[in-house]
C-alpha cells in the first residue's frame, strides 16, 4: 500500500484556500483503500476528523519577518524532519511554499529519489511573483509531476518551466454539494429576482465592479442583491466593512450582505439567490462557481485567468469590468422565469458532467500510479 503525505502551507482555520480541495482529495483517497494517508501542516488547536491523530503531522509556525528565512529555513527543517519519520511514497503539496520545499529538499538529496514529489498549482503560474518564478524554475528536478486545476495554468508551465510532466485535474466539491435540497430553497418571489457575489475582500476579486454593477441596477425594482464577504486579515477587515457601508449606502434594503460566513451560512446564501456573478481579474479557478451551479444558480465570470476554462461557455462570460454587459446579461432574465428555470438546470447538470468526485478520484489514482 502506498503512503501519501499531503502538505498544506496555512492553518486549517483558515477560510477557503487550499484546504477545502486538501481534504476533498483526502476524503476521495482513503475511500479507494489502496493508499495509507496522512496530513502535514502547521501546529492548530482545532480537532480535524478527516483524519486520526496519528495520520497528522504539524509543526511549529514561527513568524519571523523575513519571509524566506521563515519558509526555507524553519519550515524546512521543520518539513524534512516529518518527511523522515513517516517515509511516505508519495509527497503532495497542495500550495506554493510546501511545492518548492519539496523540490528543493529532492534536488538537493535531502529526501530519498525514490519519493515522488507533486505539486498542485491552485493558482496561474503567470501571476506568481519573480522570486517563486525563479525558485519553481532553479528547482523545477525536484519536482517529478505538476497539477493544474485549468488547462489554462497547464500550458502556462509548459511555456515557462522545463516540468516534464504536467497535468490538469479540476477542483471539485465535498460529497453533500451534488445532493440538492429543495426544502432549503428560498420562496421564490416571480417579481423578484436575487444577484449574489462572494469572494475574500482581495483586491484581484475587483470588489469595485461589484460596486458598479449595483450602482448601475441599484433602481431596478424587480432586483435584490446578497453579499458573502470573507477577510483573514484585520486591516483587510476593517477596509471591508468600510466598503459594506458604501454597499448599504446604494442599494439600502435591497441587499443583505454578510461577512466572515459559516459554511452553513454560505451554502444557504448559494440557495437564496438566482444569479451568482464572480467579478475577479486573474481568478485561477473560482470555487465559488461550481459552489453556486451546486445549488442550481445561474453563473457568470469574467473573461479572464481560469474561469472561462471552468464556465466552457462564451454566453455566461464578460470581459473584466465590463459593467454594461453583465448588467444586461442580469437584465435578461427580469420577467423570463423559463429562462432562468433552463439556465440553472443547465449549471447543476454541467457541475455533476464536468466536476464530479469520480473524475477527481480516477484522475489522481491515473497520477500516482503512472
């Protein structure tokens, strides 16, 4: 039996990220009972029950302000060290600090050649800073596979990188997302039709088309709007409920707009609204995206990064801050519940088609044996 370690570089308190994808990926793998699984990540006091405790591993996070003495010295150590005592067969990093520790801990000889090492880019390899283009690129050998979530990022290695082997394996949903439940359902008003948007409060999410679009419906009496706003940071917070103010100022009672939200919470968001728009520019993926088509919502994205590989459809795309298209795409099912009714249908049967845990589990059992 093979034994996987998965590497992830935050703290699983931490919302969104890689960790929902992390232990989707585990939960998958422990079901084909073929792999012995187990966990690597920083010291946290929450209880994980994916796992048992003796398949998690952590280790002491220590934030010194140099940010490279911190991951290439600390963290490695501290990574190296796990390494050795569990012997895995296989290394899976889930984020961009564990992917370039492993390959240089390979590289350098410091973990055995008989280990494969992977790496998932959850992000666009063109959007990395220099400093990561330059270490993926020096320690691109350690490095014996890379996964991308888009055939977009997939031939963005092959450009920039000598990655002899690449491969696309797209980000899909826990199990109790393919199940739609109709009592959670909103009471659908015909005259009144919900737009939701949900994203952490980054500036690449371009919080201020959102701000447009609102300004530009903000009349529109047939309009109601909902808002998932998530920060990790307290400055990042206190600029969000700034902007939530400005939001409030527009659209009055029209909105509700919640901040930091359980998942319970934002599962019930997805069911109460009807248009689900993510504005991003440079979006590697959008979770949220197939989150919204779960729950039967209409969804458009912006022309840009990841999302057209993930939408596949030129009609439910818009250029980046082109207000005045999404706005009449919206427009366009005022009045038209056929329509909407067809266009979310459409959403739930593409996610079950495209993202399913099958695909993803045949897709990574296909890697790690290959």
């Amino acid at each position: 039996m093979k034994k996987i370690m998965y590497i992830i570089d935050n703290n699983i308190k931490i919302i969104g990220r890689s960790t929902k994808s992390t232990f989707t990926i585990i939960t998958e793998m422990q079901k084909l009972k073929k792999y012995d699984v187990c966990l690597c990540m920083p010291e946290s006091d929450r209880k994980l029950e994916l796992l048992s405790d003796d398949k998690i591993f952590m280790y002491p996070e220590h934030k010194y302000k140099n940010k490279l003495i911190n991951v290439f010295f600390h963290k490695m150590k501290e990574i190296q060290k796990i390494i050795k005592q569990v012997q895995p067969n296989i290394i899976h990093a889930q984020d961009p600090q564990g992917g370039i520790i492993i390959a240089m801990l390979k590289k350098f000889g410091k973990i055995s050649n008989n280990i494969e090492c992977i790496y998932t880019d959850r992000q666009l390899y063109e959007t990395y800073s220099i400093y990561y283009k330059v270490f993926f690129n020096l320690m691109i050998k350690g490095l014996d596979k890379v996964i991308c979530t888009t055939n977009i990022n997939k031939e963005q290695w092959k450009k920039h990188t000598k990655i002899k082997y690449v491969e696309c394996v797209s980000n899909v949903l826990d199990e109790k997302w393919y199940i739609y439940n109709e009592n959670r359902e909103r009471k659908k008003e015909k005259e009144k039709l919900i737009v939701g948007f949900a994203a952490r409060f980054d500036i690449y999410k371009r919080w201020d088309t959102v701000k447009l679009i609102c300004e530009e419906l903000k009349n529109n009496k047939q309009l109601q709007f909902r808002f998932c706003i998530a920060t990790s940071k307290e400055q990042n917070k206190l600029e969000a409920l700034q902007y939530i103010e400005e939001i409030k100022q527009i659209l009055g009672d029209k909105v509700i707009i919640l901040l930091n939200a359980t998942a319970e919470e934002m599962e019930q968001f997805y069911y109460d609204i009807d248009i689900f728009v993510l504005t991003s520019e440079g979006e590697s993926f959008g979770r949220t995206l197939i989150e919204a088509m779960s729950r039967r919502c209409v969804v458009f994205g912006t022309n840009s990064g990841g999302v057209p590989d993930v939408i596949q459809n030129e009609d439910f795309l818009f250029e980046v801050n082109d207000v005045k298209d999404i706005c009449n795409k919206i427009l366009g099912y005022i009045d038209n519940e056929e329509k909407l009714q067809k266009d979310q249908m459409y959403f739930e049967k593409y996610l079950k088609d495209k993202f399913s845990l099958d695909k993803l589990s045949k897709k990574l059992d296909h890697i790690y044996t290959d």
